[in-house]
C-alpha cells in the first residue's frame, strides 16, 4: 500500500515565491500570519518595536517572564518554561544582546524573591535558575565590559540575596559571579 505523502516547501521554494510577490500581497501576508496566532503578533509586535526602540518590547517580554512567578491572579503555577521561552522568543525576534540579558536577570531575580518568600522549592527550580545564570554570564562576556558595567550591582545583590539557600543554588551563582568578577578584572 502506497501513502500519499506530499513533500513539504523547502525555505528555498518559500522564499522564491514570497520573492514574487507584489508588497501589498507580502503585507497581506504579513498580517495573515499576525492574525492567526498570539505567538506570531508577539514576534512581530517586538521586531517592530524593537525597532522603535521604545523600550515597549522589552516590558512585554518582561512581564512574560515574572508571570510564572507572580501571576495577576491567582497562584504561582511554576512554569519556568513558559519563563524562558519568553526569553529566548524575546532575543529571536530583537537580537537584542543586552535586552535578553535583562531579561535572564529578571527570571533570575524573580526566583531568588520567589524562593526567600515561600522557602526551599525543589531541585527542578534551582537547576533552572543555576542555567540561566549560566546564559546570562556566557552572555555578558560576550556583550564585553559594557554589559558588565551595567549589570555587575544587580548580580552581586542577587548573589548576596539567596545566600545560605541550599541546593548547590548559592554556590553555583557566587561561582559564576565569582568567574564574571575574574574575567572582566583582566579586561
């Protein structure tokens, strides 16, 4: 028996025929895709506003990121991953280096608060909140001096905020301070 199985475009084939297009049939395009779904309009909403530089990407993005922390009703559901994706949907739609670091520092800060308000979690947490300090260090030392200028105090009060907690979390985010403090002390 033989399936009938339709082979999907190729980016290639896509990009020919949206090649061809008049500009009112892209923008058409365009909106379709805007409409048919919240993580479309999200995307397209922070390219643009991005763009503007207006700041107003970056707070939607943010607000994304506290939510599974402090949602505006109800209680916190965790949802770290909804949290990150946020973060990273946030950086591919911008490519903004020093606004995804914001926002990894963000999640990261919402955690701390998160865990000295309601007491110890569960191993899951604290190994979220230890990768995302791992991102945002490899990050800042890719952005360089600036990014570490700008976000160098907020770290240590965040370092200095969860101390005594367990789970390996304290000693895992002194550590990567510890690393950022080192090279950045050389540069």
């Amino acid at each position: 028996m033989t399936t009938n199985k339709t082979a999907k475009p190729t980016w290639a084939a896509i990009r020919k025929h949206l090649k061809d297009l008049e500009p009112e049939a892209l923008l058409s395009l365009i909106q379709d895709l805007h409409d048919i779904s919240p993580a479309n309009r999200d995307f397209l909403q922070a390219r643009t506003a991005a763009a503007a530089g207006d700041g107003a990407a970056l707070e939607s993005y943010r607000k994304r990121v506290i939510e599974p922390f402090y949602p505006a009703r109800g209680e916190a559901k965790l949802k770290l991953g909804e949290a990150r994706k946020a973060i990273r949907d946030y950086h591919k739609a911008t490519g903004d280096a020093t606004g995804t670091i914001e926002l990894l520092l963000t999640y990261s800060e919402a955690g701390a608060e998160f865990t000295n308000e309601f007491g110890d979690i569960d191993e899951r947490f604290y190994d979220s909140l230890c990768s995302a300090m791992d991102d945002l260090a490899a990050r800042i030392r890719r952005v360089g001096a600036t990014a570490w200028g700008t976000f160098s105090d907020r770290l240590e009060k965040l370092v200095s905020s969860i101390r005594g907690i367990g789970w390996g979390y304290h000693d895992h985010l002194a550590g990567a301070l510890a690393e950022l403090e080192d090279h950045f002390a050389d540069h």
